[in-house]
C-alpha cells in the first residue's frame, strides 16, 4: 500500500470523491463497479486490491443494487454511518435526479426528437463502457486458472441455462471453499485501523432503527391513504422488489414489468424498455429504472392530485422503498464481514463469487449489446438450453458505428467516459435528425 492508504481520510476529501464517482457511475453495476476501482483502489489507494474485492463479493450476495451497496460500505468503512450514508444517498442522488427530469420529458414531451437522438447515441455507448468494465474486472478477478473456469461455467449457466442467480453464487462459494486457495487475504490497510467490532447487541439496534426508517413512513402511508392508493401500493410492492432483487436489475425486470403491466397497470408493454433506456444511460444504479415504473404509476392513478405532482411523489417512494434496505444490509452485516476478512475459508468461498460475479457480468454485457445493436431479439429453445437469436434483418448499422467508435476511444485512445458518452450523445442527436 502506498502512503496514501497510510493516512486517515478526511470527510471533505471523500465526499468529493464520492460526487465525481456517482456523477461518472454510468453502465450500469460492471461500469460503476469499474469506476470505483479506478478511483479508490487505483488513484486513491484508499483499499487495497483485496479488501476491494473482499466487500465487492459480500455486496453481491446481497439483494439489491451491488455497486451502490459497495459505495456504501466503503463510506462506513472509511467515516463510519455518516460516511456510508453519504456515499450511498450521493451515488443515488444524480440518478434520481436524472429519471425524475427523464419522467417528466417522458411524460409531457415524449416525442421531442432531441430525447430520442440523446438515448439513441447513449445507448451504444454505454455498451462500450460495459465490455470495457468487464475486462477490468476479468484483470483483476481472475488470476488463477481455476477462477477462468468458474467465471466461464457461470456465463454458461446464466446465458444459455438460465440458472438463478443465487444458485450460481451458492455453486461458486462451494468451488471457492473446496479449489480455490486463499493466496492473498484482505489486508487490514492502516486508515481503516478504526473499524468497530461486531456485536450481537450493536446489530439487533441498527436492525430495529432502519426497519422503522424503511417501514414506518410506509405505514403512515397506509394508515392515513388507505391499501388501494396508488402510493401505499407502490411502497408495498417495490419493498417486496428490494429483496428478492438477487442477480442485479435485469434479474428482476421481468417480474416489475408483468407487475407493473398486467396486475397494477402503471405502464404499457414497451413502456419498461424505455424506462430502461434512461436507467442504462443515466448515472446511478440500474434498478432505478422502478423510478420510472413509480413515477408513471402514479402520474396515471393521481386521483385527486395533479398528475406531475403525484409522479414526484411516487418517486420518492419507489425510491425509498427500493434503497432503504440497502443501508440495513450494510450497516448490519458489514462489521461482521469485516471481522471475517482473515479468515481463509470465507476469504476462499468469496474469492469464487467474485469469479463467477465476471461471467455473470459478462451474460449482462452480451445481453446488453444483442438488444442495442438489433432490434428484434428472438429465442430458440434446444432441450435445457434457451438461445438468444437476433434477427440479422433487424441489425441497425447507426449503433453499429456509433458502439464501434466508443470502443475505438476507451480501448485504443483510452479516452474517458464522459467524453466517450458526450460524443456518442451528439452522434445519436446528428443521425436522428438526419434519419429520424
């Protein structure tokens, strides 16, 4: 570790850290995740290598978004609560905004070409950013030949067998613990020296204080409006939404959008692509796409209210339903696996989710690149195997060029992500307005 892991952090110091990562935290959970590592392990070297990895594979056992519940244990790891807290409200706070501002646009101005160029240019860069965070992770995570195979059998699991997520995480924490040998433990890095304890006493108080943080808002909901409004709904549903979210958002989305389109009635069948769009190519963790499906809900179910002004509601709550849970997990569970860092067999078990967390990523990554460049994806199902089959008719030539020219820049020029994403923006406005 350098010097710079060798001294405490100060709270002004990370909190503009914390900006700069969520403001550049585009791509989804690979290209935040990326980012984070770039920043506080690569520049910063406020963790080592390790201790990175080591949280990362905890937050992917747990529901909900990974890489925002990341950011949030190394904000606690560093200033304690207050610092976890604002990590995480911060990595939240520009996609939030974002949606919002997209919500309302949706909503109003929903045919405003400059929109439609922005998401079109957007969304083959994103991709890019995506592969390019794989490939990050894939030079970090897989070390050793034994990880290249659980990494390899968890993309082949996903993709072409749709196994559940939380089976591949199960499979691989048993690989890890029988093959995988702990060579390098999380080291304890001298500015986190600070770190607490666990206890049984301190966890049962942080579990009962953000059980009432999460849930008595939504009880005075349902008290004062009634379980048929379309907030208490709301509320009720996407806080059943926040733990089971096991895989990631896309593990999820099929379930929100049957929800949402069939039982609730929030949105339309393409609406859920759409709100998608805006997740994958705003800043801010993907699940925020339910922002969008809250926002609508209750744009369409006002009642007695305005319909934007109900929307804006609805967000808040869908928001806080989803991400509440996400501190719970943290600040209960994360000074235990602190404590365990040096135990060899979890270090072992956790090496091997991480491993299979890279094929998984990857299954994201594919999966995002076939519905960029191809506008129709179909299906073929051979026995146990279900295969994603693009239409090659459907292959759109403008993403195409746009996608290729963002690879070209972040792996040849290694140009930065902002710039990447501001060009490949102004492309899709240029090409709209030209083929619109």
């Amino acid at each position: 570790m350098s010097a710079a892991a060798d001294r405490a952090v100060t709270r002004g110091e990370a909190f503009r850290v914390w900006v700069r990562v969520a403001l550049q935290s585009f791509g989804g959970p690979a290209g935040q995740i990326a980012v984070m590592h770039r920043v506080i392990v690569d520049e910063k070297r406020w963790l080592s290598e390790s201790r990175f990895l080591h949280a990362l594979s905890y937050c992917m056992l747990l529901p909900g978004p990974e890489a925002q519940q990341l950011t949030t244990y190394v904000g606690w790891l560093l200033h304690g609560v207050r610092g976890g807290l604002i990590a995480g409200c911060l990595f939240i706070a520009p996609g939030f905004l974002s949606i919002l501002a997209l919500s309302i646009l949706y909503a109003g101005f929903r045919d405003v070409g400059l929109v439609e160029g922005l998401f079109f240019g957007l969304k083959p860069a994103v991709m890019a950013v995506v592969f390019e965070a794989v490939v990050r992770l894939k030079r970090r995570a897989l070390t050793e030949k034994e990880s290249v195979v659980v990494a390899g059998a968890a993309f082949v699991a996903i993709f072409f067998f749709g196994v559940p997520f939380p089976l591949i995480v199960v499979a691989a924490a048993l690989t890890g613990l029988l093959v995988l040998r702990a060579r390098e433990l999380p080291r304890a890095d001298r500015a986190l020296d600070s770190v607490p304890r666990p206890s049984l006493g301190s966890a049962a108080r942080t579990l009962v204080l953000w059980l009432a943080i999460w849930l008595v808002p939504l009880g005075a909901l349902f008290v004062v409006l009634g379980p048929e409004q379309v907030f208490v709904q709301e509320g009720v549903f996407f806080s059943k939404v926040a733990v089971v979210t096991f895989g990631g958002a896309y593990a999820v989305l099929t379930y929100v959008a049957q929800q949402a389109v069939d039982a609730f009635q929030w949105l339309g069948p393409g609406e859920m692509l759409d709100g998608l769009g805006m997740a994958e190519t705003t800043p801010g963790p993907l699940i925020q796409v339910v922002q969008f499906v809250g926002f609508l809900g209750a744009y369409r179910h006002a009642g007695g209210l305005d319909p934007m002004t109900a929307g804006i509601i609805g967000s808040i709550v869908t928001t806080w339903a989803t991400f509440a849970p996400c501190f719970l997990f943290i600040f209960v569970g994360a000074p235990f696996v602190e404590h365990l860092r040096e135990n060899r067999a979890l270090s072992a078990a956790l090496r091997g989710i991480t491993a299979a967390v890279v094929g998984v990523v990857l299954n994201l990554a594919v999966w995002f690149a076939l519905h960029t460049l191809f506008g129709e994806v179909g299906s073929f199902e051979l026995g146990f195997t279900q295969l994603l089959i693009p239409d090659p008719a459907t292959l759109d030539w403008s993403a195409v060029t746009i996608a290729g020219g963002a690879m070209l820049a972040m792996f040849r020029y290694k140009a930065g992500m902002m710039p990447t994403l501001g060009g490949a923006a102004l492309m899709g406005v240029i090409v709209h307005s030209i083929f619109p």
